[in-house]
C-alpha cells in the first residue's frame, strides 16, 4: 500500500489542499482525513485507495480510477466526477451534493446513507448498485443505467430520471414524490420486501409503493381506517374572499388533528372535476361545504349526497346570504345537517368545534351505526 498520506491519529496530515496529483502513484493509497479539496487528480489511478473522511470537495476527478476505493464519510460536494470509474466503490454517509458524475461507472457500488441532493448524474453507469437510504432530493438521474440498483428507504423527491433504465430495479421502502419519469423504462420493479419469501414487482414505480401496501392487508387496513376518520372534504368558492374563509377552516382542522382536503386544484386527467370530488368525498370523515356565491356546489352536492349516506355534510353560509332556491332538495336528506350560518372568519372559526365538528361526528357515527 503506497503510504502518499497517513494520519497519525488525531494528528494532522499534508496540506494538499489545491495540489496537482496527477503525477502521483496512488493506488491502494491511505488518504484518509486528507484535505483534498479543491485539488486536481484528473485522471488519476486511485484503485483501492482508502478515503475515509477525506474532503475532496470541488476536487477534480474526472476520469479518476475509484475501483473498490472507500470513500465512506468522505466529502464529495461540488466534486468532478465526470466518466470516473467508481466500480464497487464504497460510499457510505458520503456527502456528494451537487457533485457532477455524469458518465460516471458506479456498478455495483455500495452506497448507504449518502446525500446526492443536486447531483448531476445523467448518463451515470448504476447497474446492481446498493443505493441503501440515500437522499436524491432533486438529484438528476436522467438516462441512467439503473437496472438491478437497489433504492432500499432512499428517498426519490423531485428525482429526474427521464430515459433512465429501471429494469428490475429493487423499490421496497422507497418514498417517491413529483418523480419526471418521461421515456423511464420501468419493468419489473421489485416492490417487496428482501426478507419475503415471494418476489413481487410492478410496472410503474410510483404505483408500486401503493400496490404494496394493497398486498398488505393490515397496512392498507389501517390506511383506510385513518383516512375514513381523519379526512375532512372542504368545498366552496374559490374567489380570493371566499378561499381566505375555506383556508382558515382548514387551518383550524388541522389544529384539531383531521387531515383538511381543500378542493381547489385540477383533477386528474381520465376523471372529470365532479368525479374527482365524489372520489374524494367517499373518502371522508364528513364534508364542510360552503354555500356562499356557490357556482359549482349544486352540481358537486347532487353527485356525492344521494349516494353517501355515511359521509355527512354540514352547509355554512355568511349570514348576509341566502343558499339557492332549490338547496331545499338537500335537505331531504338526513345526513345533510342545518345550514350553520356565521359572520367572517372569526365567526366560522368561533362555530367550528361546537356547531360544525361536533355535530358532524356525531352523525357520523349514527350514519354508522344504521
């Protein structure tokens, strides 16, 4: 093992802050705790090396050879990794936030518990890697080999990985958000457990998180239980005047432990608004439905009241208004309860526990009980 850089312990080691390394014979070399930031290793054979600890960050490393090299707590931010080679490297609490590895060969490295936020990783080689617990916040992806990786618990949010290849790529535990995922391949996704006894995949691999928890029973179960208890639907008007009042009640429902849905975005594109917000409103606890200068109310109260018996709806009105003519139709249902009529915000923030949740639950649970 070439001895270039050794720590003594808690002693220091050479400055090689900034240094041209390109010369230098380091495979196998020990570089832990060494300061390389900022310095130029462009091509240089680092195979085997042992860089824990190490701060290489801004370092150049492009086209370096980082075969089997530990890199374990070492610092790669804002590092130049463009087409190096980092074959069954080890990566573990690394830090390589917005390091630039485009082309990079990771396949089959070991990666646990490493930050990639911002990094730039298209085009990178990530066959059969283990990428156990890492951050990918906004981490680029794009046209990566990933066939076979592992994303055991990583977190993919806001991850681009458009014409990436996904192929057989193991999902089990990964949280997935706003993914870009154009021209993905995404075939069998491995969607359970590593200590299952049965391998289970998917095709898509935001469903897949879904579909697992469908496959388990009890989860899903307990899913359903705490959205059916805990959801309340908020519909209305959305005039900037009327949504102050429909964000305040959702504020205060918040603070009252239920999970507010405040309808005020675009459904999605195989459903229509009305179906969007039956879908919805089979869903909740009970439904909170503003009749002020209501537009589209009537239609969305006709779809979900005859046909939801155990989903109750409580009908606030600012008391300087009157509901439409033929609200009267509504109230023929049991379920729907009386119109609770407030002034302002305050007003129907003051109503809201006693008049509007407390009545809501307890027809709930007659609904229920019928």
């Amino acid at each position: 093992m070439t001895q270039w850089f050794k720590r003594d312990g808690a002693g220091s080691g050479l400055p090689l802050r900034g240094a041209d390394l390109r010369s230098r014979n380091l495979v196998g070399a020990e570089l832990k705790y060494a300061d390389l930031s900022n310095a130029n290793l462009a091509g240089v054979d680092l195979s085997g090396a042992q860089l824990e600890r190490a701060d290489l960050r801004g370092a150049n490393l492009r086209g370096a050879n980082l075969q089997n090299a530990d890199l374990s707590l070492a610092i790669l931010a804002n590092a130049d990794l463009r087409n190096a080679n980092l074959r069954e490297a080890r990566l573990i609490a690394t830090v390589v936030q917005e390091a630039d590895l485009r082309q990079a060969d990771l396949t089959e490295a070991w990666i646990a518990e490493s930050n990639f936020t911002r990094a730039n990783l298209i085009g990178a080689k990530l066959s059969n890697a283990a990428l156990h617990s890492c951050d990918f916040f906004e981490t680029a992806l794009d046209d990566a080999d990933l066939r076979g990786a592992d994303f055991f618990e990583s977190h993919l949010v806001s991850t681009s990985l458009q014409n990436a290849d996904l192929t057989g790529a193991k999902i089990f535990g990964i949280s997935a958000w706003k993914l870009k995922l154009d021209g993905a391949i995404q075939k069998d996704l491995v969607i359970s457990s590593p200590f299952d006894q049965t391998t289970t995949t998917a095709d898509d691999i935001e469903m897949g998180q879904f579909l697992y928890l469908l496959l388990d029973n009890q989860k899903i179960r307990r899913i359903i239980d705490t959205i059916t208890t805990k959801v309340v639907l908020i519909l209305g008007r959305f005039t900037p005047e009327r949504k102050a009042i429909l964000d305040s009640i959702r504020e205060a429902l918040r603070s009252a432990n239920y999970l507010p849905v405040l309808f005020d975005f675009n459904g999605p594109e195989n459903r229509d608004l009305t179906e969007t917000v039956s879908t919805l409103a089979h869903m909740a606890r009970f439904i909170i439905a503003d009749l002020t200068d209501a537009k589209s109310l009537p239609q969305e109260l006709m779809r979900i009241v005859p046909d939801l018996p155990s989903v109750p709806v409580q009908p606030i009105l600012l008391s300087t208004e009157g509901e439409w003519a033929m609200f009267e139709t509504f109230t023929r249902y049991p379920w729907v309860l009386p119109i609770v009529r407030y002034d302002g915000q305050d007003g129907v923030i003051g109503a809201l526990k006693d008049k509007i949740i407390d009545l809501a639950e307890r027809k709930a649970l007659e609904q229920i009980k019928r």
